[in-house]
C-alpha cells in the first residue's frame, strides 16, 4: 500500500473534485450548492451516477447533471486554478448539449 510520500504512477490524470470544479465553472453560485448536487444522487460522471462531491474530474470527463429547468452536458476541457470570471470558466469546459439552431441568433454555421 503507499504511502503519503509516494509519488504518482505516470498514467495517473491530475484531478480535483467535481463540487470544486463545478463551482469554479461558475454552474452553481456556492460549493455547497455544487456538492449538494452531488449529494443528491442527480450528477452522472461518463454515465455513472456518482454521490460523492468528493468525486475526482479530469480533463476528458462527461458531466451530466440538472440545471434549473434543463439538463447539462458538459466536457470537462481544464481544471481550474481558481473561481475567475465567466469568460474564464467558459474555458474549462464543452457545452455538449449546445443549440445548433438558436431561434435569436439563427442557424449556427
């Protein structure tokens, strides 16, 4: 078993935890709120539903979870740093579950 001063494996992916990683992307305005997501039973993480908010993310990762009246597919794209401003947190992440055709600005091309 390792200990506290082993070092990584080199295939090991950098993580952080999805309640951390959903709040610094700015989905949910506390990380409470985030890990009360988590919690609930109501985030799915590559189609496994997960109730840790203690849950690693790594870049690649497919989040799936509810968002006011609309549900949220996301591709986790970076780990943050920090809970920096929108144009920032939109960096972190693919909006899978885009519009193609938005009726107030037409058919995206």
């Amino acid at each position: 078993m390792a200990g506290p001063s082993a070092r990584p494996s080199a295939d090991q992916r950098p993580t952080l935890r999805v309640d951390k990683w959903l709040w610094q992307a700015r989905f949910f305005k506390t990380r409470a709120l985030a890990a009360e997501l988590a919690t609930s039973g109501h985030l799915r993480i590559n189609g496994q539903p997960t109730r840790k908010p203690g849950h690693g993310v790594a870049a690649g990762d497919v989040l799936t979870f509810a968002q006011g009246n609309r549900i949220r597919v996301v591709r986790v794209t970076a780990l943050g740093y920090r809970r920096g401003p929108a144009g920032e947190a939109q960096t972190l992440y693919d909006d899978l579950d885009a519009p193609k055709d938005d009726p107030a600005t037409g058919p995206l091309e």
